[in-house]
C-alpha cells in the first residue's frame, strides 16, 4: 500500500488546487497521478466536512478499474466507501438512493449512463475523467447536475494537442 508522502509535488498541488476551488482543471501525460490527487482532494474535502459525496463521471473502463484500483492503492484512500453505480436503471436508483442516504463517500459512474442520471446531487463533488471525452461531438450526455457547487476535472491531453510544449 503506497503513503501520501510517496504522492509527487506536482500531485499534491493538484490536490491542493481542486480542493482550494470551486472550479478547476488538472492536466498530466497518462499515468500521471491524476487520480490519487483527486482521490486526496476528495478525502480532504470529507475529512473537513466542505462535501458529504463525491460524484465521479470517468470513462466506462476508467470508471469500473482505475478508480476502485486507486483508491485501495493508498493507505490515506483506502478508507474511502465507494461505489461503482452498474446495473439496470431499477439498480442504479437504488445506488443513488444509497448515496443520498451517506452509505458512500464516492459515487463512480460511467459516461455510458451519464444520460440517465440527471437527478440533482446536493453537496457533492464532481471530477471528471477524459475531458476530451466531454467535448466530443459524440458525447450527448453532458448534462449539469443541479446542485453541484464544486467541480475538479482531471483531464489526459490528446497526443499533440500542444506543439512544442
């Protein structure tokens, strides 16, 4: 199980940053540690009672692996409640009703049933996974979810997307 103190500096000020703000966007290459910053971002946040939830919208892969992966991953995450809301619409309501009623601290979902869920959240957090993804034209389910104050994205750039950067 790896510590925060492994987390990278330019982790930490990512962390720092979602969590200082309303509003916010990170970039890092693939691999770079996005998640684990908002990870801490998120546990922080719970920690000193500024969110009761965590509302993640990643991409499906990203969504079922990476996410429960990370968060077992590292010994300040490791205690987080999440779930990763799957299923039928008759499922998934349950899930939702279970993060409404505080059973999780993080609900991870994919984008694949972002169109369904369009339910307002209060007091939660969303960080975003693959902003490319969201301004494709192919994503239809791009909705603002009433009631979400704050929003973290973590974003992977595509390759050149910056020349000489």
């Amino acid at each position: 199980m790896r510590q925060k103190s492994e987390m990278r500096s330019y982790q930490n000020r990512i962390a720092t940053a979602l969590y200082e703000s309303d509003e916010k966007i990170a970039v890092a290459r693939p691999g770079g540690g996005k998640t684990v910053a908002a990870l801490t971002a998120i546990q922080e946040l719970l920690r000193d009672k500024h969110i009761r939830h965590a509302l993640v919208i990643a991409p499906k892969r990203v969504a079922r692996m990476v996410w429960p992966d990370e968060i077992a991953l590292w010994a300040h995450t490791a205690g987080l409640s999440y779930q990763v809301l799957t299923g039928t619409p008759q499922q998934r309501s349950i899930g939702l009703a279970e993060a409404h009623a505080g059973v999780y601290d993080i609900t991870i979902v994919g984008i694949d049933i972002v169109e369904w869920l369009v339910r307002p959240w209060s007091s939660c957090r969303r960080i975003r996974g693959c902003s490319t993804y969201w301004s494709s034209t192919k994503c239809r389910g791009c909705v603002t979810l009433p009631g979400c104050g704050r929003v973290g994205c973590c974003a992977t750039p595509n390759a050149g997307a910056w020349s000489g950067a």
